[in-house]
C-alpha cells in the first residue's frame, strides 16, 4: 500500500497521537504518501459545539501545522492536506466558502450523519428503520454526485439492522451509482479493527460482484493505525473473501486532487 488519505488529529476530540507521530509511523511502514484528512469543521449556528471534530479557529493551525511539516518531510513522503466532511446541504455553501482560503488538496466524503449532525441521527447506531438507510444511501449519492470528493470513506457505515434483502435494495443503489461514477469506495481499516460492523462481508462482496473499486483507508485516529492490509491477516483474507483485487479493483492513489 503506497498511500492512506484518511489520517485524522486530536482536533476532532476522539483521536490521539502527534501529526509527527503519523508521519513517522507512515515512512516506517513504507507510505509514499500521507494524507491527513480530520473531521472538517462545520458554521454550526446557534453556538452548537460538536464533541467529534476539530472548531473552526482551528482551521489555520491545522493547515499551517501540515504545511510545516511538509516541507521538513519533503525528502522521506509526500503529505496531503484535506479533510473528512458529510454530505451536510445546509452547511456546504459556508463551509467552502472558508475552506477556499487554505490549501486544501482533497476531501474524502464519510456521511456520518442522516441528515446532519444537529438535526438527525448518527449513521453508525443500530436502525431499522428503512427510511434511515434510503435517506443515508441518498444524501451519499447526492454527495458522489458534487465532484467535490476524492471518495467514499467507509460507505458501510449506515448500521442497518432490518432484514437483508432491504439491506441490499438500497445499498446496491449506492454502489451503482459509484460504478456509473467511477467512485471510489473505502475499504476502512480502523473498522476492521475495532471490530465494528463495518466494512462488512455482504456489503463488499455485493459491490466487488457488481465491479466497484475500492480503495484502502486506515482511518487512523491513532499511529498504530497506519499500516499495511498484509500486515493484519484477518484483514488480507478479507480482501481475498470477498473477491478484491489488488492492481485491479484496488486503487493505489486518488483519482483526481480537490475540486478547485
């Protein structure tokens, strides 16, 4: 695995460990590039503070600390400035409309929320409601479809506990769509790990037999995180289980830079 673009920092309050502790952690398993890519920061109005990503006044140290670091590191890896955003309708416009005045390289897009933060539920929570899972399967093709983002982190996420035929209804939908696209969808390390229900045997066995591409994301909220698929075997044979190649369905770098 030459590159990880989903790299996050202690600014979105659930991660730990130095942006330096990533860097090294990336050259020392090999990485050609490191993309950092943190919970992006929302203009929430009403002064709502979110507990899962970084404030807006900490946009310009969060930029100007990797741009830093990038030239220290020129020799040893390539580092990436982007940031990890939902598909949030209401709160686009603003959002870019400060994050033009940064370097940003790409955004990845990871729809945690249905609808948003503020006013619906968190994806990754136990529902069986088929709405929940239509609407999640829609704000991330309605997302797909901006071209603002690089790819589709952790497109499992939407923890549905219905039955599986109305799992699949839908889901398959979405990877449809990122064929018809050519959008990438994320193999998610760190889920693997923690043992979450994603990335999930049904969902990319379906997207593989149906010929999406994927591409591998640690998601590392912590150094350790940031490794190679073939160092962890239970992750390695879930790649061959489900049928996912590398050098054919797996790609190797991002398809194409930010949406400037």
């Amino acid at each position: 695995m030459l590159a990880n673009y989903h790299t996050h920092t202690i600014r979105c309050k659930h991660a730990k460990g130095t942006e330096r502790e990533y860097i090294e952690a990336a050259i020392k398993k090999g990485f050609k590039i490191l993309g950092f890519s943190d919970h992006v920061p929302f203009p929430y109005p009403n002064g709502f503070v979110s507990t899962i990503r970084m404030d807006m006044n900490e946009l310009e140290n969060y930029v100007t600390t990797l741009l830093d670091l990038r030239k220290e590191y020129k020799n040893d890896i390539d580092i990436l400035i982007g940031f990890e955003t939902e598909y949030q309708k209401r709160y686009l416009e603003p959002l870019y409309r400060e994050l033009a005045n940064y370097p940003i390289d790409y955004m990845l897009l990871g729809q945690h929320f249905v609808e948003d933060e503020i006013h619906g539920i968190y994806s990754g929570d136990p529902c069986y409601d088929e709405k929940g899972l239509s609407d999640y399967v829609n704000l991330c093709i309605e997302g797909m479809k901006t071209g603002l983002f690089a790819y589709l982190a952790h497109p499992d996420l939407f923890h549905f506990a219905g039955d599986e035929t109305t799992y699949l209804k839908h889901m398959k939908r979405l990877i449809q769509a990122s064929i018809d696209m050519d959008f990438l969808l994320e193999i998610n390390i760190h889920g693997f790990l923690e043992r979450r229900h994603y990335p999930g045997n049904l969902f990319f066995k379906t997207a593989s037999d149906m010929g999406a591409r994927f591409i591998i994301g640690c998601d590392a909220h912590d150094p350790s995180v940031i490794v190679n698929p073939e160092d962890i075997s239970l992750l390695y044979n879930f790649i061959k289980i489900n049928d996912i190649k590398y050098g054919n369905n797996i790609l190797q770098g991002l398809k194409k830079p930010f949406y400037k």
